[in-house]
C-alpha cells in the first residue's frame, strides 16, 4: 500500500520577530486583535522575563504621553490567559523585564506605567507554535488627561509582578542577548 506525504510550508505570523513586532501607541487605544502563533519561531533568546512558552508573536507600545497606566491581556482560543512579558531596551542594548504574566498564574492581565521616551516590546508566547494557537490582544489605557486612573474595571483578576520581585542578568554575546534569571 502507498503512502502519500504531503509537505507544506508554513509561514511565520505577524509579528513573528521583535524587529516586525506589531507597532502600537496611545492613539491606537484601547486596540483589540485577533492573531496566532500557529508557525511562529522560538524567540528564546530575546525573552527577557523568562517565559515558559517560547514561541511567539512580538508587539511593540509607545506612549505619547508623560507617563501611561495600561493594562494588556491576551486570552487563547480555549478562553485561558497566553503567557506574556513586557521589556524594553535598556541604553546598552540589553532588554528589562517590566512585568511577566506566566502561564503557571493563569492571570486575566498584566498592567504597567509606560514612560515617555521608551518604547515597550511585549511578547505573547505559547509553549509549542500549534494550530490551535489563536489568541486574542487587548491593550486599553487607565490614563486619562494624562492621570492614571486605577477606577476603570476590568474583568476578572490583574497581576501585577514588580521588576524588584526578580533579578535578570542580562550580557551580550557576539550581537545576541543572553538571558538568565
């Protein structure tokens, strides 16, 4: 009996690599997506805050603002909470965590204080780039004239991890970031 072997390829998703990650800032809030990180690449290397999934799809967030109060979530297609990390670049290069939401957590949403002058990458990983993978993003602002605001509700919980909880070394290799915790 023959055996018929089909080969496909399979593209990388929008926002597969930091360097294309997904451009957001204050004017495009609150922003809501669907994506996936079905066909996505291990983006290991450049996880600053450590993720259990290492697949993922990049995003990138600048406030035009002094300083912006805004919460992220990122829900799969079976309603669970994707595992996200946000950092930005420090002035050497290296990344910073800022906040992490890992799946062990099952969070509904991470929140931050955005600064002015620096731009955010958030990644949402999955621990294998499946199919089944789609998720939906969500970045909304607590900041109104420009004054956070905590009396916006959201559903569900919001973790918040302060980058003081952990400590990540952070050194370059020949042009790649090392990352340790």
């Amino acid at each position: 009996m023959p055996y018929v072997i089909s080969i496909e390829e399979i593209d990388p998703p929008l926002g597969d690599d930091i360097e294309a990650a997904i451009s957001l800032s204050t004017e495009d809030l609150p922003y809501v997506g669907d994506f996936t990180t079905y066909g996505a690449r291990s983006d290991s290397n450049l996880d600053a805050c450590a993720l259990v999934g290492t697949y993922g799809v990049w995003f990138k967030y600048q406030t035009t603002l002094q300083s912006e109060k805004v919460v992220l979530r990122a829900i799969d297609g079976f309603g669970q909470s994707m595992n996200v990390g946000v950092q930005y670049a420090s002035d050497g290069g290296n990344f910073n965590c800022v906040v992490y939401s890992p799946l062990i957590y099952y969070t509904e949403s991470v929140e931050w204080i955005v600064e002015s002058g620096k731009i955010y990458f958030i990644l949402v990983a999955s621990p294998s780039p499946e199919i089944s993978a789609t998720f939906q993003f969500s970045l909304q602002s607590r900041t109104f004239d420009g004054i956070p605001n905590d009396s916006i509700p959201t559903s569900g919980k919001v973790h918040v991890v302060s980058p003081t909880l952990f400590m990540i070394a952070s050194i370059s290799v020949i042009g790649h970031h090392v990352f340790s915790r």
